[in-house]
C-alpha cells in the first residue's frame, strides 16, 4: 500500500488509534474468514456457515488474547515476607494451549517452570498466568519457551529460573510428516540452573516425583 493510500485509510477511520500498524476492523477480519470458506471450496452463505466467522473471531481473540496482555501484570505483585524462603519452586503441569506461527495450528502439551527467588516470591497462579500470556500468541514452542523464562528473570531478578515445555504439535501430528506419537522438548535455564550442575540435578529430581497423590508411593 502506497503511503497517502495509507494515510487516506487512516482518516478513514478504518484504523483505531494507537495501532502501530494497519490493524484491520472486526469486521474486516470476518469477511477474511469468509474469504477463506470460500478458498476452501465451500459456500459462506449456506446456513451451516453464516454464523462462522462470527464464531471463528471469538475463538481467535480466546487463543490470541495474550497480545493484549503483558507478563508484568501478574510478576509485579510480589511477597516479600516469606520468611527468608530462598530454595527452589516448581510449578510443574502447567497446562499449555498454544498455536505455531508457521501453521497456525496448535500445539498443546505441560510446562514446568522453576525459579529460586531473591527475596521476592510470587504467586503460584501467577506463575501459570505468565505461561498463558505468551502460550496465547502465535508462537515457537523454543520462543514460548524462552519468553517465559526471560519474563520471570526480568521482573523478579531471582538467583536461577528454568523453564520446560513439552508439547506435541499437530502441524507434525496431522499434517507434513504425520508423526502423531513424537513430542517436543524444550528448556530454559538461568543463572543457578545454567551455573550450578547440583541445582540442575534437584530441578530433575523434583520434575520426576510422583505428582498425583498416591501414584507411585
Ligand atoms: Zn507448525
């Protein structure tokens, strides 16, 4: 698009303000999904399908709400008094929902995240907030990774953070090479993580503990 083009559209209105780019109306992005029924082969008038780009548009502001949100909501309330707890915290099966940013579609799979806090802790839900922040934007699942162990590093500055996503990616599942059975794997460590191999060694151990209660004792 040509730059008075672009302006034009801007007076337009068809842009809201504050968008750094051509951000395009609801109601654009409908007509797109239509498009799209169209391209597929299929009939957007027929009954079945009126109400689908409506519906598609709801699902996409659940799966992509994170690009409305920013980590630091949920890291900057933090406790204090925590009795000088300095040893590590594991939240581990965080349930993730996220979709590739070559497909767009999704990979869903646990992340486990640690972090060995300076004085500072945070809540426990927050923790899984913070997953969902990124897990809910068009994503890598190395990138996801990596954005959520930097988060929780930056706002929190704790001695080691360390963060592993296993997934399994239905672009690999169902289409391309169709390996429905094979996961992915990915970590993140940090200060102490990286450094110490002993903290390494406890951060596996308490991974591979029995969760549930009762299973495995
Ligand atoms: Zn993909």
């Amino acid at each position: 698009m040509r730059i008075d083009e672009e302006e034009a559209r801007i007076d337009a209105g068809t842009r809201s303000e504050g968008d750094s780019g051509a951000r395009p109306t609801e109601e654009e992005a409908r007509q797109a999904i239509r498009t799209l029924l169209a391209y597929i082969g299929d009939e957007p008038d027929r009954e079945g399908l009126r109400e689908t780009p409506a519906r598609v548009i709801r699902a996409m502001k659940e799966h992509y709400a994170g690009y409305e949100q920013e980590p630091e909501t949920y890291l900057s309330k933090v406790f204090e008094e925590v009795a000088g707890y300095d040893e590590l915290v594991l939240v581990s099966d965080i349930e993730i929902m996220s979709h590739c940013e070559h497909h767009m579609v999704p990979f869903v799979g646990k992340a486990h995240v640690a972090y060995i806090p300076n004085g500072r802790v945070v809540g426990l839900s927050k923790i899984a907030r913070v997953v969902d922040v990124f897990a809910k934007r068009l994503q890598v699942q190395e990138k996801l990774t990596a954005q959520i162990a930097k988060a929780i590093d930056e706002v929190l500055k704790p001695q080691g953070v360390a963060v592993v996503i296993q997934a399994q990616h239905f672009c690999m599942c169902y289409r391309g090479v169709k390996k429905p059975e094979s996961w992915t794997t990915t970590s993140k460590l940090l200060g102490a993580f990286m450094d110490e191999a002993s903290t390494r060694m406890e951060l596996l151990t308490l991974m591979g503990l029995p969760r549930a209660l009762g299973s495995g004792r």
